[in-house]
C-alpha cells in the first residue's frame, strides 16, 4: 500500500463532495432515453433506476422481448417516425490519476464517445438493434443484431444473432450497465496472470438462445466465435480459428424492486498468434504451444429494500472463478491458473440521482495471493430531459510494486 501526501485526498474529498451538492441542488425533473420517450410519451422512471441507462425491472422485460411492451406482443408495430426509433449519446469527461509517487500524472479533458442507436420491434416477431460508437482513439465499435421473438411475455423464446453484448450490459443482477461511470473491474478487466486476455464484459459475435420460462426467470445460452489473436470479439471479421466459445445463465427476478439473481458458465479457447516472440522464441504454430482453454463460472446478485423514506437502498455483488489451462509447451506460462473476482457495492436511490461505494476485488493466481483492490465512490444525476452528470473517485490498491494510484472521473453525458 502507498500512502499520498494530505493535500491531494483533500482536493480528491473537496471534489466528491461539491459533486454531492450539485447533485441534491439540481431541479429534479428527467424524461427517458428520447427515442423510447418520443415513441411511448413516458418518462425515464418507467425504465430506468435511478437515472439513463440502469434498468428497473419494466425496462429490462422490455429490452429482453426485443423492445416491446406486454400488450405489444404478437401485433405488428405501429410505424412512427424515424425519431422514435433513433437515438444519439455523447459523453465528455474530465480525468484525473495521480499514480504511486505522483510520476506520469494524468489530468485532461477526454471526449469519450459518440454513438448512434437504432432499436425496436419490426414485425410481430422480428425486431433489430444497432449501435455505431465512434470512441477518442478513432476506433468505430459496432453492435448489431436481428431478434426473434416467440410466445407471450411469461414463457417465451428470444434468439438474438449479431456482433453483441453478450450477458454484460444485458443482463440481471450486476450485468446491467453501472449507474455511475466505470462498470467493476471484475467484468471489464483479465482476471487471471495468464496470456489469455478474456473480459467477461468483451462483446462477441455469435448466436444466443433466451427462454423465458416465467416472466421473471430467462435461461441463457450462447455460441460465440469467442476472441482472435489480438483477444478481440468484435472486430468485424471471423475469429482466427474454427472453435467456439460457449456460455450459459440462470436469471431470476426476484421481487417487484429488482432483487435478482444471476447464475453463470463460460468456456472459451484463444489460439495466441503463431509467430509472435515469446520467452526469447517465435511461438510455432501448434496447439501444444498456443492452445489455451479457459473456463469462468460464477454468481452476482442484488438486493433491493427500503432504508429511508427518500428511495430505495441496494447491496449488489459478485464473485467469479476463473480456470486457465496452459498449453503444454508455452515458453512463459508453464502451470495452470486459477483466478478469483468479486465485488461488492452499497448505492441508494432517490428520485433522479444515486449515490454509491463499490470495491472490486481481483487476485490473478491465488497461487501468489496478489490483490489487485479498488475502491469507486461515487454519484450520479439526471438534470433534465436528456443531460446527465456524473463523478467517481477511486483508490487503486495493488500488491504488485508502483501500482497503486488515486483519482477521479467527472463525466458528462448528453441523449438526444
């Protein structure tokens, strides 16, 4: 652990807590993502919680029978104009990181992304989505798929095919997207020493099978190209070899709140590149030098209850183990791994805002015991109809030497 000079944690406090003002000073007025907002004349509460783009339990049965209400099922949509259907997000931030001794600090101003949507119902059965984000480094990232939907809102079938995410950010009980800004370390970063450069939260292009088999519980399961050479999902073109990855979960609802459940399996194989310099040699190309098979399996769950007459308080949390079998002749990793993740969060709710403390807790070989800890505090808000603010700060502690670091992240996001 490090330990930083009084007068950067007290900028780093004063920070977080003028953001705290701001956020209860505000007016407290906020409509839903426009396009759904547009084509339904509602208000953001009726999906999300407690601001865009977290989802309350209406707005993910919505996302998950391929963006249609229970009334809607099995009718042909009412055709609008295109504004319903289309959606524009931009997000700017402010970035600051003092790392372990204060050398290679970062503060700049960051235009993070900019990305278009197009989602909904087609026909009575079929319906698309497609995001298009234009990111800082120039990279366009692309996400689309086609939907079909099959039965009634209790007990139905769901095949999504396309370049996906595949259970973060669509999923239940710590997969939805963060109310905050950073989505925990423990689906967004590797959680094993190994080659193998795997995040649960990677978006992958393949095929999924969704089977609602009560309105509140969905079983999962998906075939994917799983990652090339360079550890990418979706980069466009197929996968750099013929196997395919595969995942399964169990999703319960639990209540009328959001408790929840979530229930996980993965196995993937990643070929690292033939040719590429390992250990001093060019790796030759045979699976007893770059095979790897890895495995990922666990639990997240939230639950939802009343703490104070202001809005609802939520503990939510995580663990995953993580498996990587090395293959028998790579140069540098010679054993087997195994990894362990989890993280636990407090938030509470009120009308248009939260605020939140999360930690995120990675070891990479618990052969070697070395954590890798972060702590995010951190608050949220929606201004008006389509503008959000938010602020995190954070604590990395990390058991591997000059790796610790302190910062914060104002982030501002605009709907349109």
């Amino acid at each position: 652990m490090c330990y930083y000079d009084r007068f950067c944690i007290k900028k780093l406090m004063k920070l977080l807590g003028l953001i705290l003002v701001i956020v209860f000073a505000l007016p407290q007025t906020c409509l839903a993502i426009p396009a759904w907002a547009r084509k339904y004349d509602t208000s953001c509460k009726t999906c999300h919680r407690p601001n865009v783009p977290r989802l309350n339990v209406f707005g993910h049965n919505f996302r998950k029978r391929g963006f249609r209400l229970t009334e809607e099922i099995g009718k042909k949509p009412d055709y609008k104009e295109i504004g319903d259907y289309l959606s524009v997000r931009g997000r700017v931030r402010y970035n600051y990181e003092n790392p372990d001794g204060g050398n290679n600090t970062t503060s700049e101003f960051e235009f993070h992304d900019a990305t278009l949507f197009y989602a909904g119902s087609i026909t009575e059965n079929l319906s698309g989505f497609f995001e298009a984000e234009w990111e800082d480094s120039d990279d366009i990232t692309l996400n689309a798929y086609i939907a079909w939907f099959m039965g009634q809102a209790d007990q139905y079938l769901n095949i999504r095919l396309g370049q996906m995410h595949t259970l973060s950010r669509v999923g239940w009980a710590g997969f939805d997207r963060p109310s905050g800004i950073s989505t925990t370390g423990v689906l967004s970063e590797k959680l094993t020493g190994t080659s193998v450069p795997f995040k649960m939260g990677e978006d992958q292009i393949g095929l999924e099978l969704a089977v609602g088999v009560t309105e509140d519980i969905r079983i999962i399961a998906q075939v994917l190209n799983g990652l090339n050479f360079e550890g990418k999902g979706n980069e466009g073109s197929s996968d750099d070899d013929k196997d395919k990855d595969f995942l399964v979960a169990y999703e319960h609802i639990l209540d009328s709140k959001g408790s929840g459940l979530t229930l996980f399996g993965y196995y993937g194989v990643w070929h690292q590149e033939p040719g590429t310099e390992v250990g001093g040699i060019d790796l030759p190309d045979s699976d007893d030098f770059n095979k790897f098979e890895f495995w990922r399996y666990g639990a997240t769950a939230s639950i939802l209850f009343d703490i104070i007459d202001k809005g609802y308080s939520e503990i939510l949390g995580g663990v995953i183990i993580s498996q990587d079998k090395v293959p028998d002749n790579h140069p540098v990793d010679t054993d087997d791994t195994d990894g362990l993740a989890y993280f636990v969060g407090l938030e509470q709710y009120f009308d248009d805002a939260s605020v939140f403390v999360r930690g995120d807790f990675i070891d990479p070989d618990t052969d070697e015991n070395d954590w890798r800890n972060r702590y995010v505090l951190g608050t949220a808000y929606m201004v008006n109809d389509y503008l959000r603010l938010a602020g995190e700060g954070f604590w990395l502690d990390d058991e591997q030497p000059d790796a610790d670091s302190i910062g914060f992240t104002l982030e501002a996001m605009l709907n349109f």
